[in-house]
C-alpha cells in the first residue's frame, strides 16, 4: 500500500468521521433544546393558572 492511498484513505475517513459527528451532535442538540422550551411553556402554563 502506497502513501497516497494511506493518507486518502485517513483524510476521507477523518471527513466522514467529522460530518457525521457534526450532524449527531446538531441533532441530539435540537431535539434538547426542543424539549427544554417544552418544559419552560408548561412550567409558564402551570404558573399562571396557580396565580
């Protein structure tokens, strides 16, 4: 095996590797960051109805 298919296969790997954290990490962040506002509405419905 030569070094440019060594190295190519390291970079496209390394690629892949990154786009998929990048879209793991945004989407777990959405669907928390979906369910806190959820929360915070309840908890602001529940306030007033307790005033």
């Amino acid at each position: 095996m030569n070094l440019r298919l060594f190295w190519s296969i390291l970079f496209f790997g390394g690629l892949i590797w990154y786009v998929f954290t990048i879209f793991h990490v945004g989407i777990k962040g959405f669907e928390d960051v979906k369910q806190m506002l959820l929360n915070i509405t309840k908890n602001n419905k529940n306030k007033k109805t307790n005033e």
